[in-house]
C-alpha cells in the first residue's frame, strides 16, 4: 500500500474524530467510549505551531497530533494522540508519523519530543523503544517516553572515506562497479547536488542520500541508504522527503531513481510508481563485487 503524509486541515475533522474513537475502543476493549469535545480540535486550524499530520491513499487512514510547549525550563513537543485505522496496522505508518514528527521538531528548533504510553500496550512499547524513545518518568498506568537525542536529519558533505565505511554497513555496497570505485566515490561525494546525512546521537553516519538536481523540474536519487540497524524506522522516508524539498517541493520536481527489486515495496510504500517514459545509454564495465 502507498500512502502520502501531509498536515491536517479542517475538512479532515470527521475521519479524525473518527479515528480517535476506534483507538479508544482498541485502547479499553470497549465500545463505550466519549470522542473529542465539541472545538477540541479548533486549536489545529488556527495556523499555529500546532499539528495533527495525516496518512492517507484514497482516504485518511491514521493521524498523530503535535502539541507544541514552550516552558521555562525547556521547550518540547508532546505527542498526544497517535491512531491507524486496523486494516492499515503493522504497514509502518505510525513509525512514518512519528518521523514526520520529528522532521516538524527539527524545523521549528525544538530538540525533546515526549509522549505517554500505557505500560499494557508492549507493542506499542517495542516500537517507540524501536524508533529511539526511552521510558523518562513512570506516571502510574503509563510511561511518559522521551526521545533519546534520535537521528538526526542534515544537509552536508561526507568524505569518501566515511561513505565507504558506511556502505559497509548498508545493502548499498553491491551498487558499484569496481573499476576505479575509490576515484569515482571521491567524485561522487564532492559533486552531488544535494548530499544528505541521517546520524545517530553519537555521530554515526546511519542514513545517506545523493541527488542530482537542476532545482526546477526534476530530481534524480542516485543513492539512497541505510544502516542495517537502522530500517524500518522511517529514515529512508525522511531522507527522501527532505531531498525533494530542496529541490523545488512536490508541485515542482518529478523524482527519478534505478531502484534494486528488494527496494522496490519501499518505493512504492511512499509513493513512487514504475517508468515506462524513461531512456538510458549504458556502456559501463562491470564488474560485480561488494565493497
């Protein structure tokens, strides 16, 4: 399944409320069960800092609000309700959610992201545990979690020496053909037009993207990677979005890749279609290895 994430608008109110009823009923085992307030949700509407981000294909199938809090002691962001409609579980929206989350955090400067958890949902446990969020302050029934520093999204260039090393530690390492590998990533690094990392709390380079754009029309992905440890947190996603808003944004910049077949579901997931509009000239001496 594809699907698109994009901030929440008014019309949106009903699948919202919606949603937050079936997660409440999932929640308690229970269909007996009280929904928002009337102009509970108005605060999102007002184009403040607040958020509620949606996921959808055809229609809404999950959604996350975002409180923004500015207090003495620091500013945060306060995940208040995260919900998937059921046939959508288990597909990796809510992980996409929180990531896009935390994107919004990173662009209005606020480092701590917190939320609660009731210590009977495991599953949701291991997957906040997962995506980097640790138990902060145990409030009875629920845990508040607070994220861990987390991976943290960035513009800039790496050193071949660096990249290689990371191949190393990705499915990317097959990509290349040998011949003059260590001369061509030296280019490679110095001469994309959009370089991105994605490193964890200690530095480590767990996520790269390489782009060539001409910032009017189209963007084409020459790399895209991550760490082994690190799929399936939303961080090939992340990379992917933050690139095609460099380039020009949605409205502007068709995005073009060679995908690997084992990374085709993950392409398609965010909502990239197959080419048949596409040429190429390929004489490249090949020579398979990995690095």
């Amino acid at each position: 399944m594809s699907y698109t994430i994009r901030t929440a608008v008014r019309k949106d109110e009903p699948k919202i409320r919606e949603l937050f009823l079936e997660m409440l009923r999932t929640i308690y085992d229970t269909k007996d069960v009280k929904g928002y307030d009337p102009g509970y949700l108005d605060r999102y509407w007002i184009n403040g800092e607040e958020r509620i981000f949606v996921a959808e294909d055809e229609e809404i199938k999950a959604y996350l609000s975002v409180e923004v809090h500015h207090d003495p002691e620091a500013d945060y962001i306060y995940l208040d309700d995260l919900s998937v409609t059921e046939k959508s579980r288990n597909q990796g929206i809510g992980s996409a959610l929180i990531r896009e989350a935390e994107m919004y955090a990173q662009k209005i400067g606020i480092q701590h992201i917190l939320f609660h958890v009731k210590k009977t949902n495991t599953a949701a446990l291991r997957l906040y545990e997962r995506l980097g969020y640790k138990m902060f302050r145990d409030d009875g029934e629920r845990y508040l979690m607070k994220n861990q520093g987390g991976v943290r999204i960035k513009e800039e260039r790496v050193s071949a020496e660096e990249y290689v090393d990371f191949l190393k530690r990705t499915d990317l390492g097959s990509q290349y053909p040998k011949k003059r590998f260590e001369e061509r990533i030296r280019k490679l690094v110095k001469n994309v037009s959009i370089s991105l990392t994605a490193r964890n709390e200690e530095g480590l380079l767990v996520g790269a993207l390489f782009g060539l754009t001409d910032y009017c029309y189209w963007l084409y992905v020459t790399d895209l990677g991550v760490d082994r440890d690190y799929e399936r947190q939303g961080i090939g996603t992340q990379l992917m979005k933050k690139a095609h808003e460099l380039s020009g944004g949605e409205k502007d910049i068709a995005v073009y890749l060679i995908a690997n077949e084992n990374a085709v579901p993950f392409y398609e997931k965010i909502g990239m279609k197959r080419a048949d509009d596409v040429m190429k000239y390929n004489h490249i001496e090949w020579t398979e290895w990995t690095v």
